[in-house]
C-alpha cells in the first residue's frame, strides 16, 4: 500500500532561490516549523483498498509505527 510520513516539525531548509541548503559534510540542513512542539508530530497519508485518502497522526518518538501503519492498515482491510 502506498502512503507516506510526514514530519511536520521540521522541514528542510531552502535557500532564496528554492534549492535545498546542504552542510558540509553533503546533509540537508533542517529548521524548525510553525508547527515545532504543537500537536501530534507524524502526519501519515496513505489509500486504502477503495482508493480513498486517509490520514493519522502520531506523536512524537513513534516514527516506526507511523510507518507501518499502511501496511497494518492494509492487512486488517483484507481480513474482512
């Protein structure tokens, strides 16, 4: 199932131009967003079986359960 996580306390910095900002040893520089230490941290959008959009959110320190949740998703769908 596709979907992804996103962080919605941190982003990638861009300079004035747009692009990206790297340090040097080649890592994307982060900062902090509007959202930084409000609400749940993880955003997690995915489709279920019927093509509809769904969404839940998580806290912070639950990025691994964040991204499994499609799949569970998906297999508890299936059982029905």
């Amino acid at each position: 199932m596709k979907g992804h996580v996103q962080d919605r306390w941190w982003r990638q910095k861009k300079d004035t131009e747009g692009n990206p900002v790297f340090n040097a040893k080649g890592h994307p520089v982060r900062e902090k967003t509007e959202l930084f230490g409000k609400g749940d941290r993880y955003k997690v959008r995915y489709y279920d079986p019927e093509g509809n959009e769904r969404s839940k959110s998580f806290p912070d320190k639950q990025l691994t359960k964040a991204k499994t949740l499609p799949d569970q998703d998906a297999t508890r769908r299936a059982r029905r």
